[in-house]
C-alpha cells in the first residue's frame, strides 16, 4: 500500500502515526464496532467530530479494514488550498488550462483510484466545488481542467467534518443534495471527555510512544497526575493529549510525570482572561459596547459583526482559512460575511496566493 498525506503536513513529525488504536471506553468499543461493520461496504461515509478526535485515524482504519486497503489511501484537506487551485487539485487539469499550468496533472481523485479518497474538512469545500463533486459522486467519472474526455473513476469517500453541516446548510453554505449523499453512513467521534475510559490507556500508548522517539527506557505518571487528566475537560480532545504528554517528558525529572509537568489549559476560561485584560490594552469590550449601545444605532448587530470579521481578516493578513480558525467559524461563513462586507477581492482579481 502506497501512502499520499496532507498536502500541508502540518505537525506531521510531531505526531504518532498511530497504528494501534486505542479504544478502551465503553463508547469507543461500540464506535469500533461501528467501523468495523461499515469498512468492508463500498458504501461513502461521513466522520463528524471536534478538532484532534482522530477523524484522520478512523479514515484510514476503515480503508485498511475495506477491500481496497491494497490500492492507496489518498487525504486531502479541502481547507488547504486557495479556491482557484482546489479544482485543479481534486480533479487535475491538462496543460495550458490556465496560465502556469505547463503540464499535464492527474488530480486526487484520479490518484485515489481503486483506493479511498479522505476530504478533511469538506465544510472548507467552495460551493462551486460542491456542485462538481456531486456530479463527480454521480457520474463515476471526472474531467480535467481544460479537457473534454471523461476518466472513469472507480474512487471510496470517506469525508470528515468538525463543524455541523446541517447548520451550514441552513445557512446556505453547503449544499443539501452533497449533504445528503454524504450523509448515508456516518460516524460520530465523540470528544475525549465524553468517553472518559480511553484517557489513561492513551496516555499509556503517547508515554510509550513518544519514551520511545526521544530514547527514554520508560517514565511513569504519578497518581496525582494522573488525576488531572481525568478531570481535565479537553477542548482539544486526543491531540491535547499528546502533545501534554510529549511536553510532560521533556520537562520531567527522574521519568516521573507531576501534576505540575502537565500543562492543561482550559479553553473557556484563557477566552475569558483574554477579555478581562483588555482594560490594560486600553479598554474594555464591556464598556466599548456600552458606549456604542448609548448612541442607539441602526443595525448595531450588524456594525459589530461587521467590524469582528473586518479586524480578524485583517489580523490574519487577508487569509480566509486563518480568520475562520481565528473565529472558530468555517471558512465557508468567512467567505460568505466577507463578500457580503465587501472585503472580498472580485473574483479573478488579484492573484491567486499558495499557503
Ligand atoms: N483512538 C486513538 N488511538 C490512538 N491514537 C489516536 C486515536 N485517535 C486519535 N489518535 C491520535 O491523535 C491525533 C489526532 O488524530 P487525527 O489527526 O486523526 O484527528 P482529527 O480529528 O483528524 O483532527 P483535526 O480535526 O484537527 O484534523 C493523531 O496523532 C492520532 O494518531
Ligand atoms: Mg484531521
């Protein structure tokens, strides 16, 4: 089996590749179970989870378990690349398509067949887009850019998601009928502190894993470290903790983790911290909203959202994908608030900018 990964590997070295999968709570059995019915029916499916649940994880489990595991594994994050290049990239393009195009280039779906096809963050995908991987989902077949002649396309979609698609198409931002061919069997990865049984043992697996990588014999977590894991809300669900416990070994002593060698923070309350110490940057947002609600503007909700998304896309130095991680927002609605501000470059304006 041959392996392509993420166009943008990020983290890629820091990060266990997992083989073994660590699956201890009660809920995770039943999840694995799940998987395991599902992986050898053709059928496309859906992974719905937070950030660091290991959606990526459970794609590539359900292509080793299914009949292709032989032909490869191909993941692509629809977040990755800027619009203009993402069609070029999922279904290729012949050359002289467009300007900078001096090849012929298979794209992904094309390098994915006989194989499965993982489309990270699919809510990233443009609805344009939307609209051609439907008819590529329909027809079994995809055209180049630039090209007439259909390839037939013999391609497994295993699709993930860390934002609820059907909210986004409520808001007009992902198109029902992909939705819906999307949706025939999905799995939900529930957070890490919904399934509280599988936090020690995968501690156990990164301590081994990462005692390993960095030639330490072997190290130990105290009970009071152990503790605090449990109790530990993770907003940033299985990655959190492995980064905590790759931290936790480099600053241990005697290869005993402590409580104080954990380094958790809780999500809400460094949000909150944030806010409280605007007064020391000048004012507070309580106040600035107090002095805006006393002048009884038109459209008040408006001007304030419309001033978060001008800020934030300017902070991010006009990068959608970033504002939408700012934010906590798809890049989807970023896009959408964008143009409906006027932020937005017109299409085909200015050059295309490769992240
Ligand atoms: N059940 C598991 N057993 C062992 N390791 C796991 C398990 N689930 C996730 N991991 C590890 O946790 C990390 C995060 O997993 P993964 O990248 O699959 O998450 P993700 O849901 O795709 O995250 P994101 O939304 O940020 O893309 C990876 O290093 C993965 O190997
Ligand atoms: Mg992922």
């Amino acid at each position: 089996m041959s392996l392509l990964t993420h166009p943008n590997a990020r983290e890629l070295s820091k990060t266990v590749r997992a083989t073994v999968l660590v699956f201890k709570d009660p809920r995770s059995q039943e999840l694995l179970n799940r998987i395991e019915r599902l992986a050898p029916s053709e059928a496309n499916a859906l992974i719905i989870g937070e950030t660091g649940t290991g959606k990526e994880l459970v794609a590539r489990q359900i292509h080793n378990l299914s009949r292709r595991s032989q032909a490869n594994f191909v993941a692509v994050n629809c977040g990755a690349f800027p619009e203009t290049l993402v069609e070029s990239e999922l279904f290729g393009h012949e050359k002289g398509a467009f300007t900078g195009a001096t090849q012929n280039k298979a794209g992904w779906f094309e390098a994915a067949n006989g194989g499965t096809l993982f489309l990270d963050e699919i809510g990233d995908l443009p609805l344009g887009m939307q609209v051609k991987l439907l008819r590529v989902l329909q027809e079994r077949e995809v055209v180049r850019l630039g090209s007439r002649t259909p390839i037939p396309i013999n391609v497994r979609l295993v699709a993930a998601t860390n934002i609820n698609l059907a909210d986004a198409v409520v808001a007009g931002n992902f198109r029902e009928d992909l939705f819906y061919r999307l949706h025939v069997a999905t799995i939900r990865l529930p957070p890490l502190r919904e399934r509280p049984g599988d936090i020690l043992p995968l501690t156990e697996f990164f301590v081994a894993e990462h005692c390993r990588r960095l030639g330490y014999s072997s190290a130990q977590l105290s009970p009071e470290a152990e503790r605090k894991l449990l109790a530990h809300n993770w907003p940033g669900n299985i990655r959190e903790l492995e980064n905590a416990i790759h931290h936790a070994l480099l600053v241990c002593r005697q290869q005993l983790i402590q409580p104080g060698d954990l380094h958790l923070v809780e999500m809400s309350a460094a949000v909150r911290q944030e806010i409280q110490a605007l007064p020391a940057a000048g004012g507070d947002l309580e106040s600035a909203l107090i002095s805006l609600f006393e002048k009884n503007l038109d459209n008040l909700f408006d001007h304030i959202e419309e001033q978060v998304f001008r800020t934030a896309y300017q902070f991010c130095h006009g990068n959608q994908l970033q504002t939408g991680r700012l934010l906590g927002i798809s890049r989807n609605i970023v896009r959408a608030r964008l143009e409906k501000i006027g932020e937005l470059p017109p299409i085909g304006g200015y050059p295309a900018k490769v992240e």
